[in-house]
C-alpha cells in the first residue's frame, strides 16, 4: 500500500465516501470549537493511518468539516488557507501564538501547548456524524 492512499479505503457507490475517510472526519468533527488536533494525533486516536494519510483524507473531503481544527504539528497555518483558518481561530477563540517579524506575512502561529486537544470527553464537542457527506476541499 502506498503511503499516499489512505488507509482501509473501499470502493464504493459514487459519492460514497471511504470508511476511514468517515471517521477521519468524524474526529474532525469532534474537535472542540477553539481547540485542535495535529494531522498525527487524528491517526493516533484512530489507530490506523498517518499524519499523511489524515492530510489527504482533510485534502479530498475535508470541506464539509472543521478542516481548520486539523492542524500541523508546528502551529504554522495550512499555506493558503491562513486568511480563512485565522478568521475560525479567532471567532472560535482558539490560541494563537503572534508571528515573529521573520514570518513571511507576519502571520501567527496556533499556540499548540494551549490548543492542542486530546480527545478528552470533558471538554465538550461531539461527533457530527459522517451521514450525508460529500466530497469536497478545504479550500
């Protein structure tokens, strides 16, 4: 298996989406608002896949989750994206480290030691349910 495919996919029905693609995005949608979880802490918790695997999974459907809550593990905001991904973080209050004056743009970083959320069940967030997805980006 290569590791750009994610893991467990099945062929399916037209729009269907691969079952570890589901619970991909199940987890996404159980991040907190203001809190996130790396590409590799996803896999972890799933027990399956990698960090690239959660990458391209979010890359492919992620559009119809919380794509900004599945972050790199540095904090740096998906290039491209850092506009919207900061105007969520702020609503959501999520913490954010400011950007040294070597970042390109100035752009902050996610202060990950505050952030970073551990799948705990005290802490709010529920699954949304996989139901009715269709494919889409984060873009």
């Amino acid at each position: 298996m290569s590791m750009e495919e994610p893991v467990g996919e099945t062929v399916g029905e037209p729009g269907e989406l691969p079952e570890y693609a589901e619970r991909v995005l199940d987890v996404a949608d159980a991040i907190p608002p203001g809190r996130v979880m790396t590409y590799g802490d996803v896999a972890e918790w799933l027990g399956e896949g990698g960090p690239r695997q959660v990458g391209r999974v979010m890359a492919l459907y992620g559009g119809t989750a919380p794509w900004w809550r599945v972050v790199r593990a540095d904090g740096t905001l998906l290039p491209g994206h850092e506009l919207r991904a900061l105007g969520h973080y702020r609503e959501e209050g999520t913490p954010l480290r400011a950007a040294g004056p070597a970042a390109e743009g100035h752009v902050p970083r996610i202060d990950m030691r505050r952030a970073r959320w551990d799948g705990g069940a005290g802490e709010g967030g529920g699954t949304g349910g996989g139901a009715g997805r269709g494919a889409g980006t984060h873009t």
